[in-house]
C-alpha cells in the first residue's frame, strides 16, 4: 500500500510502554478469545490512523453501526487532525486505551485506515487490553493494530469491515454469525455478477502455488503494512501459522520487494501455509520484462515446500470477509478455502 515519505520517526519510548516480547510460535501461543456481540452493545468509533477530514464521513459510519443494532459512541479525537494523521500519536492511543477501560464498549470500530495505527503501537497500554478483551476489527492499515495487540496480548483480532466500507449483506451477515453467533464458517472466494451465468470463472480465480490441507493459527493483513513492523515486538512469531498477504496500488517489483523482506527477516520460515489475497491496482504497467505477480509468488513461496495458494477474496476488494487474527483454520490450497476450527469470540 502506498505510503507518503515520513519524516522521523517516533523517538525515544517512555515509560511503560512496551518493550517487546518473548518469540512464542504462533500454534503455542495462548489465545484470548472476546466476548461475542449482543444488539444493544456499544461500539466504540476510533481512528488510529488516517484523518476523517469530512464530518459526513464519520455520520455515515455512525449509521452503520445503528444500522447494524449497535450504538455508537464516537471517542474525543475522531475528528482529530495532525496533518493527515487523526490526531497526535499520543491522541491516538489515548482514545484506544480508553475505549478498552471503558467497560460499557464491547468492541472498537476504526472510522479508516491509510496510514498511522503502527505509530500509536508503542503507546498502548497492553496489560490493560488484556484485562479487558473486546472485538477489535478493521483491515489495510489497522493490520499494524491487529497484529501488535495480538502479538502483545494473544487476543483475537479481527481482519474485517472497517466504518467506511459499503456494510452490504455479503459482508454484514457474515460478520454478525462470527462475532454475534459465534460461527466457525468456511470462506470461499463469491460468484460475481456475470459469473453467477457464466460456465467457467472470469473474477476470484484461485492459483494453487502448491497443494495441500493443513492447520493452524491464521495471521496476516496488508503486506506493506506488515513489512514495516517486521523485527518490531509487534510482529507476532509467524512460525507453525497460515499466513495471509493483500496489497493494493503496488507495482510488482515492489511486492517482490516486500516478500523478499518478509523472507530474509525469517517471517517465512516455518509457516504451516501461505494464502495471497487479492492485489488491487498491482499490474506491471507499462514496465518492459517485469516479472508478473504469479512468478513473484513462485519464486518466494513455493520453495518453503508448504501449502499455498493466491486468489483469495481478501483485500481491498468487496465483500470484506471477517477473518479471525490467532483463531485456528484449516486451510486447503487446491480448493481455495479456509474453515474456521472454532468460535472466536466467547
């Protein structure tokens, strides 16, 4: 995912922030599971990353949530601005602490991503996270969240709608059986529009990379977002898990880039599986002899001799699917699905 050059970084820790973590594999590592939604429940609207530079924009997710039979409740620095960020990194977290000390919230609803949820990591206050677990949920830059609260905590995260997505019923009415019901589903890429009449498959093919089943803890998000914690006590041990990747706006050379990342810092090693989502807006362009997506997925994923595939509806795409960070699935790469082994939430 694209990214504007930033200049600094965020200095020195103070006091009480994290200062890392011991390396647990993914399949030994402890889970916190949430307590599942009720309607009635209050949802708490943050924005850890990107400014909402529209009044309209954060009404609209307040909607939703309504909508959805939640009530909202909007934290102080919603509307924050500090350049294109929602507020200083300080701000940020502050509204995200609050939102976990608050025990009438059950779960945090990000406004949108773009760029800024890895800057408010060190800031959070993770004892007081893991003494108040709740559903957690949101994709593209709200992967850095995700991921550092669960590599901090072990509680299951949500990959999933953040409050400025469509909220249509391919998206809705899965999200409301796993957080609400409690339903370990199966997710299979959808039949889009003409394909629903069409004899074979033109949208949401799958590649398998290489064949197999297998299971374990399920971790990922954004692949730009990812490569930038990579070594930061916020990168959960990958090591025994199914690990997902999606990007979306980057120039394959750039997605080899990353993946050679991911690799020579180990987050490749020992995987149990690999899936690789969708790429929006990722084409060669008009570059002479670029390598293409697919070999870029050979070249670093089919050597680690594990189950793999690419293709699956995760992205910046639509429906968003609700997938559970740290729950276990079982994975098979010649079908092109992952199965839920269990509820995620409690």
């Amino acid at each position: 995912m694209r990214r504007r050059q930033l200049l600094g970084g965020l200095g020195v820790a103070t006091a009480g922030m994290a200062l890392g973590q011991q390396s647990v594999p993914a399949q030994d590592r402890p889970r916190l599971l949430p307590p599942r939604l009720r309607e009635g429940d209050v949802v708490g609207i943050v924005s850890p990353a990107g400014a909402t530079f529209e009044r309209d924009r954060l009404d609209l997710v307040i909607d939703a949530v309504r909508a959805l039979g939640f009530v909202p409740r909007v934290a102080p620095h919603a509307l924050a601005r500090y350049g294109y960020l929602a507020g200083t990194d300080t701000e940020r977290a502050a509204d995200v602490n609050a939102m976990f000390a608050d025990p009438t919230v059950k779960a945090l609803l990000p406004i949108r991503g773009d760029w800024g949820s890895a800057r408010i990591l060190p800031y959070l206050d993770y004892d007081l996270i893991r003494a108040n677990p709740k559903v957690v949920i949101g994709f593209s830059d709200i992967s850095a969240l995700l991921l550092g609260v669960y590599a901090q905590t072990g509680l299951v995260t949500f990959h999933g709608p953040h409050g400025i997505t469509s909220w249509r019923e391919g998206q809705v009415e899965p999200l409301r059986q796993i957080l609400m019901e409690g339903a370990a589903l199966t997710y299979r890429n959808p039949l889009l529009g003409a394909d629903q009449d069409r004899l074979m498959r033109d949208q949401g093919r799958i590649h398998t990379i290489a064949p197999g089943r297998v299971t374990g803890p399920l971790l990922g998000g954004n692949l730009s977002v990812i490569s930038g914690i990579v070594g930061s006590p916020y990168m959960p041990d990958t090591t025994g898990a199914i690990l997902f990747l999606e990007d979306v706006g980057e120039p394959p050379y750039s997605i080899d880039r990353m993946l050679t990342q991911l690799k020579l810092a180990g987050v490749l090693d020992g995987l149990a599986g690999f899936v690789f989502g969708q790429c929006t807006a990722c084409g060669p362009g008009a570059g002479y002899g670029s390598l293409t997506l697919e070999e870029i997925l050979q070249d670093h994923i089919r050597p680690l001799g594990i189950p793999a595939y690419a293709g699956a509806w995760i992205g910046h795409v639509e429906p968003i699917w609700t997938l559970p960070i740290g729950g276990v699935v079982t994975m098979d790469a010649a079908a092109g699905t992952l199965q839920m082994q269990a509820a995620a939430v409690l």
